[in-house]
C-alpha cells in the first residue's frame, strides 16, 4: 500500500483526470466530459454550480461560441449565440441538431458586439467568451441583462477591465477559479450576479455533492 500522502495525491488525480474527464478532453482537444457529451470550457468548479440550476426557462445569449452553445442548449429555453471565426461556425453549426439553439455568424466586430441590441427581450444569463473585446461586450451586455439575471465572464482574471466594469455595474461578483477542460493550468470564470438573483436549484439540496466528494450529511 503506498504512503498515504501518494495515495491521496492519485486519488485527487483520478478525480480530475477521469471523473472530471479532463484527461479525455486534453487527449481530444475539446470541452468534453467522462462520457464526451460538451461542456463549456470553464472551470469545473464554474460547471459544477451551473449544474445545480434550473435553466429550463431561461434565455440564454452568448458571445463565442462552442462547446458551450451545445451545453446550454441541452438544459436552456433558448440560446443565441454569435461567432466570428467561419470555420468554427460552420463545425459547431453542423453538431447544432437544437430547435432553441440560433448561432450566427458575424466577423464584423462592431456589428458581433452590438448584436444583442438587435433583440427586444432581455435575457436571463449573457455569457461573454469570444475572441473579440469582452471589455467592449461587457458594456453592451449589461443593459440586456434581464433582471434577476447573470453575466458569465471567461476567463476573468485575463480580462481584468470587463471584470472591474461589471463589477461596477452593482453586479455582485463570484470568481470560481480552477482547472479547466483541456489546459494544463487554471484560470478563473467569474459571475456577475443581478442584484435580485432568484435562480432555482434543480433539486432539494444545494450544494449537491461534487464530483469526487465524499458523499455523507452532517447531522443538523
């Protein structure tokens, strides 16, 4: 039997590498889980807590798409998400088997971060997480933030000057920083929550047990 630290540090490595599926993900350079179904790439920490929502009747907007176009679809109202990059969007176009799920392609920058303005509505989260300024699509995003709502924020701690507007905005903010699908580093995915934020759990009991948590209740 090996040493109790080295048995700790494969059990945390199992955890990340097969149970998160990371090893999987980094082997076919894409945001995937333990059963290669797509996940956004965020941290998992972030994916974790997405998870424990209900989003089945909410609207979802967000700048770049993936992975996580398909993710959010699966569990959303409805997703509309802009591209910029036309060999991405046509491969993600062509996975796109989701009624709720529009994904357009726009190369103009201008034009991409002013997309949201096109739409009456508000939506319930805006994610921002493509290759043109997120700062400028921070600025744009906050006024089509529906009430009770959320922005998620990529890669926060690349994007400092999104993140300090947004924050400026009374948005209260919560940086989940961890690893992440494919890469070999962490990195932070930060929410931005609406000040009367009232999003359901999915179930009884929040926070659910993690992946790779030790599954047991405290006495009350």
């Amino acid at each position: 039997m090996p040493p109790r630290p080295l048995g700790v540090a494969l059990a945390c490595l199992k955890i990340l590498e097969f149970d998160y599926g990371h090893f999987k993900s980094s082997l076919k350079y894409a945001a995937i889980d333990r059963t290669s179904n797509p996940i956004p790439w965020y941290t998992y920490p972030a994916i974790e807590y997405i998870r424990q929502l209900n989003f089945s009747d909410k609207n979802i907007f967000e700048y770049g798409s993936g992975n996580s176009s398909l993710f959010w679809a699966s569990i959303s109202k409805s997703v509309i998400s802009i591209e910029n990059d036309e060999d991405w969007f046509n491969k993600i176009s062509s996975r796109n088997y989701s009624e709720n799920l529009k994904i357009n392609f726009i190369e103009n920058e201008d034009l991409y971060t002013n997309h949201i303005l096109n739409y009456s509505d508000t939506f319930d989260v805006i994610i921002i997480d493509g290759n043109f300024s997120r700062y400028k699509c921070a600025q744009i995003a906050v006024s089509k933030l529906s009430q009770g709502g959320m922005i998620i924020l990529d890669n926060a701690d690349w994007w400092v000057k999104a993140a300090s507007f947004l924050r400026s905005q009374n948005l209260i903010e919560v940086d989940m920083t961890g690893f992440s699908p494919i890469n070999g580093y962490t990195l932070t995915t930060s929410f931005f929550f609406h000040r009367e934020f009232n999003f359901q759990p999915k179930s009884e009991n929040q926070p659910e047990h993690g992946l790779g948590a030790l599954r047991q209740y405290a006495e009350e």
